[in-house]
C-alpha cells in the first residue's frame, strides 16, 4: 500500500495540530502500529513548529509566511518532509547529519534532536538557490493485525 498527501501551510502556531492530526489520522487508518504513529506525530510537530518559528519573514502587511509538509507511507517506510523559506540552517548549503544539542539549561532548541532520537533516517538540510530550511526523517512502519482501510 502507497499514501502520500502534502499540506501548504500558513505559519502559524494552529497549523501544527492539523498536520498532526491528519498523519495520526491517515497512520491509523492505514493500520500502523499507535506507537509508531505516535513517534513519527511528536516528531511533525517539531519540524512544524520550527517551520512555524524560524520559517522566514511573511508577505507584506503582516500576513504569515508558508511552510510545506509531505508525508509518504509507502511499503515498510513512512517518509515526512517539511520545509520552510526561512533563513535556512547555518553553513548555507550543506546537508547536516547531526542536530547541534542544545545546552541543558536552554528554553528552545531541542526539537531537533528530538526528531532525530525519534525517526530512523533524518535529514537537515537547506533548499538549494531558493533558501529556507528542509526536515526529512524517516521510520520503519510495524502494522496492527487489523488495519481499518482494509476492512473498510
């Protein structure tokens, strides 16, 4: 079985839920073990949210910029990819293996590395010639015995 769905998203702090929601919804219906659907869940609300705090200034007149999310359930694999039009990661252009720990007193920065102890396969990385920063991680999918998209 192959899913895909990709969201344009306003930045805005109410977007986070809906993404959410929408890949819990579409994991649950496809029978994906609640775990892993849970894991990968924590996981797009931290990408979003960075999306949401550092994803680049907004149009004129105060309206908030764009970020994208795309999710890919496809075989044994969950693929999830958000990116943003933001500054980017610092060192522009490079794809960074490891997120930069935040210090153990700090309020922020540790979504990152939350992703990372949550997914299989994660990637930092900045788009090329247009700017802004892109997240994609990815899981390996257990299934429960009876998923309800093949019942249905």
């Amino acid at each position: 079985m192959s899913i895909w769905w990709s969201l344009h998203l306003r930045r805005d702090a109410a977007s986070v839920p809906l993404a959410r929601r929408l890949l819990v919804g579409t994991m649950e219906t496809a029978g994906v073990d609640p775990d892993v659907s849970y894991d990968l869940s924590v996981a797009l609300s931290e990408a979003c949210a960075n999306a949401v705090e550092h994803g680049g200034a907004g149009a004129p007149g105060g309206t908030p910029g764009a970020y994208r999310v795309t999710a890919y359930l496809d075989g044994e694999k969950c693929r999830i990819e958000v990116a943003d039009s933001g500054p980017g990661f610092p060192g522009a252009g490079r794809v960074r293996a490891k997120a930069v720990p935040a210090p153990e007193d700090a309020e922020h920065g540790r979504g990152l590395g939350l992703i990372q102890e949550l997914a299989d396969h994660v990637h930092f990385a900045n788009k090329p010639g247009t700017g802004g920063a892109v997240v994609s991680f990815d899981k390996i999918l257990k299934w429960t015995k009876d998923p309800s998209l093949l019942t249905a």
